[in-house]
C-alpha cells in the first residue's frame, strides 16, 4: 500500500510516499480503508522532531492521527463494527496510527460511524480536533450554561469546533482571532470575538470561567488575569508549565494540562450533532498523499481557517 514516510525528522520534504506492507488486523481490531487523512500541528512538530516524536521513537514512522473510510476487515471478536461500515476516528494517539496510508488498522472502539451527512474528507477533518474540543470542555472543564468561555485560537482546527461546543453547552463564548474571522465565528456562536493582533486580550476581557488555551507561549500565563476566582485555564498545546500551574494557586485560579485520547463514544455524540446540523466543521483545503509535503507547509504558515485534509483513496 501507499504510505507517506519519513526517515528522518526535519522540514516537509522529509515526507515521501512509498510502497509498505498492508496491516491485518489483530483480535478486537479493524482494518480501515482510509479514503482521507486529516493534518494537524502535532503531525508537522512531530515531524520536524518534537510534538510526539518522543512516544514515536526515531525515524521511520508514518504520521497522521485523523481516519475518515471504510472497514474492510474485521478481527476476531469485533461485534460493533463490519465490513463497509463507514467510520471515523483517532485510533492509538498518541501512540502511532499511520494515518497518511491506505490503511489502518486499530482496536474497533476507537471508531465511531462517521457522520452521515458529510463526506470523508469532512470526517477526517474532525477526530483529533473535536475530541480535543469536546474532552476540554466537556469532561475536563464540565463547561455549565451561563459561564463564560474564553477560546484562543478559535478560528483553527479545534477553535472552531470548540465555540460551537461551548455555545451548545449554554456558554458566553469569547475567542481570539485576525479580524478576517471574526463574522465566520459569530455565525458559529460565538458572542464576543477579539482580533489578538490589534488589542492584547487581557485588556479586552475579564470574568471568565474557563479558558481553553490553543496557543501556548506566554499565552496561558497572560489568560490568569481574566479568569474568575476558582476559573479554569485548560493548556493544549505543551501542557500547563510549572510556572503557570504556580503563578495559578497564587491567584487563586487553577491550570490544568492537557492531551486528548481516542474516544468512540465521544466520536458517536459529536457525529449526532454533525448530522442534526448542530455542529459544522470547516475545511480550508484538500490535498492528494502524494502532496502531504505541500499540506505541511500550509499549515505551518498558521494562516488556516479549520482544518487541512489529506485524500487517500483514489
């Protein structure tokens, strides 16, 4: 099968495709047909040597973490899912799941039935993103109707599933984004939006319940100062560093990392939102495998709206 591999870490064109061996599937796992791939940030800092290049190991690997296709193999003991059931999912983050390839194999309650009423380039745009969005406010900051929801990055791939999370939930949704953004995000829900490159947020909001930090840099320790008492900084993209968990008790807030894990059922419930029109995803672009390297580039240039998606099956 075709896979895009690297053999070493470093810029994009360290990606190539090349021909690898199809998996087979393992007792209570699927083989998966991949008919698009999604790329996020964590697949260009992998491949450039940080992200989770730590839990991969050394080169060669393949990354990709978003499947959108269809199963066609089933090990033994499977009983919820068969073959030509169309599904999506995070299979094995973030342990490696090889998802720039024509197949994959993965334990099959990792998957959920992709949603019904967008295709599979839509889909793959979705696992690692939403249960991002929906495992931060959800289950780890329990986002409750009234408060106040402040997310940064929100016109990126999580950004955006997040304030239409939030704003279901019942929430004031703030994000930050460029100007360009800004009536996009107000149609998806959010209430407030604040353009970062013309007024520092901190001077521009205040009272907020939770933070969901897309960013991270200083970004988290900035996001202290417009937290309530008892409010909640949830870190993504390094975790919350000592010094920000430190400089939280002394203000009296609380900091929280984070890193997402593989959730069917998480998968399922935000497939019922996608498919009652509740919630959109966006994609900016769609490039073929063989492009992998182009995507990189393009989505290292932080100027995405949603999210960048691979097609794999010809």
């Amino acid at each position: 099968m075709r896979a895009v591999t690297q053999h070493s870490t470093g810029g994009p064109e360290v990606l190539v495709v090349e021909q690898v061996p199809r998996p087979e599937p393992l007792p209570t796992e699927v083989r998966v047909k991949v008919h698009a791939a999604g790329v996020n940030p964590v697949d260009w800092k992998t491949r450039a040597g940080s992200g989770m290049a730590g839990v991969l190991g050394g080169p060669p690997f393949t990354l990709g973490w978003d499947v959108s296709g269809v199963v066609d193999k089933v090990g033994f003991g499977v009983t919820t899912l068969k073959e030509g059931d169309e599904v999506y999912g995070m299979p094995w983050f973030p342990r490696a799941a090889g998802a720039y390839a024509e197949y994959v194999t993965a334990p099959s309650r990792q998957f959920a039935l992709k949603p019904s009423s967008i295709g599979h380039e839509e889909a793959a745009a979705v696992p690692l993103a939403g249960l991002t969005a929906w495992q931060a406010l959800v289950d780890t900051a329990e986002v409750e109707s009234g408060q106040r929801v402040l997310i940064h990055a929100a016109g990126g791939g999580v950004g955006h599933l997040a304030v239409q999370f939030a704003k279901r939930l019942g929430a004031h949704v703030i994000g930050t984004a460029r100007s360009g953004s800004h009536d996009w995000l107000t149609k998806l829900g959010a209430d407030e939006v604040v353009d970062y490159t013309a007024v520092r947020f901190e001077d521009a909001v205040s009272d907020v319940d939770v933070v969901l930090d897309l960013v991270g840099g200083d970004t988290g320790l900035r996001s202290l100062d417009v937290l309530r008492p008892g409010g909640l900084l949830v870190a993504v993209p390094s975790g919350a560093a000592p010094e920000v968990v430190a400089a939280a008790e002394r203000k009296g807030v609380r900091a929280t990392p984070f890193l997402v894990e593989p959730d069917g059922p998480a998968l399922a419930a935000i497939a019922g939102l996608i498919d009652a029109g509740e919630v959109t995803v966006a994609v900016e672009e769609v490039f073929e495998l063989e492009e992998a390297a182009e995507a990189h580039a393009r989505g290292e240039s932080n100027r995405t709206r949603g999210k960048l998606v691979l097609r794999v099956a010809r």
